[in-house]
C-alpha cells in the first residue's frame, strides 16, 4: 500500500521518446488504469515504476522516497506480464512459493502464504500442477498470485486479460478487483481495452505516443474526452464532419444529411469552417418522428446496438433494446448530446 508520484519523467531510447514529461499522483489503495494502444508508452510507464526501466529526466516517488535510481529489489513492486513468465520446472506451488524463498522467509511462513493466495483466487486445485499444463486463465491466476504472495506495496498488471476470452476475462475483471480492493494495494493496469478501462479503474490516464492527454475518472473521460484520441480509447463513438452556421438564435451543425441546432459559444470561431461531431451510442435514440433519417447496415441484438448509414456520407452505432430491427430497415433519430472537436487538433471544444 504506497503512494506514487511521478514528476517530469522522460524516457528516451535510442533518440525514441518513449514517455515524455510524464506527471501523475496516485494515492494509496488507487487502482489506477492506463490506457492507449500498442506502443503508447504503456508498458514503459509500468516498467520506470518498476526500476525495469531506466529513466532518462524526471523523478519517482513510493511513499515519499525518491527511488529513482533504486535497483527493483529496493521497491517493493510486484508486476504481472500480460504472457504469462511462470518458472517451467517448477509446479504452481513452486512458482507462487519463488519470491518468499528468495526472500528466505521461513517454510512454515511460506506455506501459510500460499494457502492464503490460493483461497483467495480459488486455484487450491491447480498447486500441484505444471505450468504447462494451465490454459491461459489458470497461468495468469497463478502469475497475480506469486505478485501478492509477498503482500508488495504496488501491483503492477500489464495487459494480464489480453490473452482471454470474453467470459474468462469477464470473471478475471471481477476477481482482479475483488482482490485489489481486498488488500488494499496500489495498483496500476495497463490495457487497450475499453470495457477493461470502464469496468476497473478508479481514475484512468489516457497515453498517446508517450505523453499523458487525460488523467479522470473512467465516467469522466467516457463522457468528457479531451480529444478524438481518448474518445477512441474509451468506447465506441461516432464521428461526423459538419459545418458550422450561425444565426440569431445560435448555431446549426450542417451534415450532408441532417441539420443539428447547437448554442456553444464556442462555435463562433468556426463558423464557415469545420468541426467533428462525436457521438456516443446512447446519446442518441430511434423515434418514429426523429429529424435524421438512416438505413440500418448491421443489426447486433445482442449488445443492443444498430449501425445506420447516413446516406453515403457516414455511419453511426446507436444503443437500442429492440430486437426486431434488421438490415436495410429505415430508421429515425434524434441526437440528444454530443461532443465537437477540431478538426485539425482533434482536441475537444468547450
């Protein structure tokens, strides 16, 4: 259980910025999610606050003490990689056993840990088995439970649910938090999934080639994204240019295919020229009466959505609970919020 801090952290490579001027505050017990795609600087940041990583400008903190020269061993810190890294001649025990014995904490003590982190994660039944033997689930149970056994002050999980299935990682999320919340420990995950991102974190950093854009809870970015970009990370939305148009009573959004009266004072800057529309699922809804008009190319019951085509000038997903809508039906809208962007920036406007 540790606070963390990182302040101005850069990490360059080979004339590669891979993080760059890096600031963030974590509290004690945080679980804290970082999110971006491949080659955002994810990985990197975990690793920097690791001592995997050396740091090329800045400062990190654990609970006060700069350890930013401090060798991995002095932190404290336990990591979970998102392919598993069990020791293969050693059975599960073995393995979740490793860091206590290399620690040379007593046999009884090491028994009476591992009992415990196998209740905790249910994998009593998997101790005597080899690590080749565990399918992808029981080898990343197995990985978080060697991460805890030592009780560390930070939990490190890089992408540890990328190798499931939608039902295991569902059950993973849950128990990944239910243990979190249990310990206490600071934890930071490290994903490019958006349901991941939504479902587990309390505060979620958005990284976009090395650079923090977005720092908030998940609700908060998913609703108020700072640009395309963390937009993108967070869910689904839909994007359309329009051009803007003001009159006495304000402005209109122009499409090729709708017109959409908005009031953001923040449009005058742009009228003549361009913005992007961005849409949430359910910020918009089917009705009989809507004033945009659309034919439906993919029906998905299932998650409850429709993706509608706006004429040949884009496409939009809408949440919907009907099951009866099917390719090619005609369908109505209406647009009940939405987020603008600049075109060129990407960034949100006001």
């Amino acid at each position: 259980m540790s606070t963390v801090e990182l302040e101005h952290v850069t990490v360059q490579r080979a004339g590669i910025t891979l993080l760059d001027d890096v600031n963030l505050a974590v509290t004690d017990g945080e679980l804290i999610g970082v999110i971006g795609p491949s080659g955002a600087g994810k990985t990197t940041l975990l690793r920097v606050i690791a001592g995997l990583e050396p740091v090329t400008l800045g400062t990190i903190w654990i609970d006060g003490v700069d350890v930013t020269e401090a060798p991995p061993a002095e932190r404290n810190v336990s990591m979970v990689f998102q392919t598993p890294a069990l020791i293969p001649h050693r059975d599960v025990e073995g393995n979740i056993a490793f860091p206590l014995e290399i620690r040379h904490q007593r046999a009884a003590e090491i028994a009476t840990r591992i009992a415990a982190e196998s209740r905790a994660l249910h994998i009593e039944a998997l101790l005597a088995r080899s690590p080749r033997s565990l399918s992808a689930g029981e080898a990343q149970l197995a990985q978080v439970a060697r991460a805890l056994v030592r009780m560390p002050a930070l939990l490190l999980l890089d992408e540890p649910l990328a190798r499931l299935d939608a039902a295991l990682s569902q059950h993973m999320r849950l128990e990944l938090r239910a243990l979190q919340q249990g310990y206490g420990v600071t934890t930071f995950l490290a994903t490019n999934e958006p349901v991941e991102a939504m479902a587990m974190p309390d505060r979620l950093v958005v990284v976009d080639a090395g650079r923090v854009v977005q720092v908030a809870e998940p609700i908060d970015v998913y609703e108020r994204p700072v640009n395309l970009f963390a937009a993108a990370c967070t869910g689904q939305m839909s994007t359309l240019t329009a051009q803007v148009a003001a009159d006495s009573d304000g402005f209109w959004l122009v499409h090729t295919s709708f017109r959409h009266r908005t009031w953001r004072p923040s449009l005058s800057n742009y009228v003549g020229g361009m913005v992007v529309m961005g849409m949430r699922p359910r910020w918009m809804h089917l009705t009989d009466d809507g004033p945009i008009r659309a034919t439906i190319i993919e029906a998905s019951p299932g998650i409850g959505s429709i993706t509608a085509a706006l004429g040949v000038d884009g496409e939009v997903v809408i949440s919907t609970n009907a099951t009866t809508h099917r390719r090619g039906d005609h369908v109505a809208f209406s647009i009940d919020e939405l987020a603008l962007f600049d075109p060129l920036t990407g960034y949100h406007l006001p």
